[in-house]
C-alpha cells in the first residue's frame, strides 16, 4: 500500500474518491481490486481456520464473535495494516488470558468488557473530533460576521 502506484491509488480512492477522479485515477477498477483482494484475504483466512486440527467446518460454531474482534482490532489499528498485526496481537492476548483468569475468580467475560470500553474511547475520540470541527466551523463563521 505504501510502496507501489496500485497501493497508492488505493489508498487515495478510499480517502476522498473525487479527488482521485479528478487525478485521473480510474475510481470503479481500483474498488473492485480493494474487494477482490479483502475478498481472497478472507479466504485463505477462512480456509486456513476450517482446516484445524479436526478438518471440519463445524470448529466455525465453537468461535463466536470473531467478526466483532476483527472490528475492535481495525478500529485499534486505525485501519493501518502494520497496527493490525499489533492491535490483533494485543486482543488475542486478552481472548485467551480470559479463560485462565477464571482460575482466580474473575469472570471470562471480563475481555469483551474491555474491548466494548475500547470501542468506546474510540468512538469518543472520532466524536469529540467532529464537535470540535463544528464549533471550530462556528467560530469561524461568528468571525466573518463580526468582521
């Protein structure tokens, strides 16, 4: 993503599209290959996870709630590929210590405590962004009318 012309163009349609359209940049090529490759990504992950120990799809059933991990792991990461591999190191960390702490007394749920409290940190941050740029948009037209 960050050392070739494809990576690049990638990256620009996913961040503002229009101006990648008027960059000349072929908008609809580039979403299409950003699908395509998420798309063979999730299947040699699903592929390497149905083909465990037992071979058999059913160990699907035994894992609930991997896509919300996955979505606490991006948010963490801020969707940068090398904050991913970090983020999901950090998370399975915390997914597997919550069975051994219950050794001790405390509950397994106590993971899925935390990432909902992650989530909402940084939920909070993105918003305190956005209310931040409207007061600071207010301000600004308060400003010109003073002006």
């Amino acid at each position: 993503l960050w050392k070739t012309t494809t990576g690049y163009e990638l990256r620009a349609v996913g961040t503002n599209p229009d101006a990648s359209e008027y960059g000349g940049i072929s908008i609809n090529k580039n979403i299409i290959l950003a699908m395509v490759l998420s798309g063979a990504l999730a299947g040699l992950g699903g592929a390497t996870h149905t083909s465990g120990i037992q071979y058999q799809a059913n160990q699907l059933f035994g894992f609930p709630n991997f896509g919300f991990d996955g979505i606490t792991v991006a948010l963490v990461a801020k969707s940068n590929p090398i904050g991913v591999i970090f983020s999901a190191l950090l998370f399975g960390a915390l997914n597997y210590s919550s069975a051994g702490l219950q050794v001790v007394g405390i509950p397994s749920q106590i993971a899925s405590l935390i990432q909902g409290i992650v989530i909402l940190f940084i939920a909070a941050e993105y918003g305190f962004k956005i209310i931040g740029a409207k007061i600071s948009a207010k301000r600004k037209k308060e400003a010109v009318v003073n002006e």
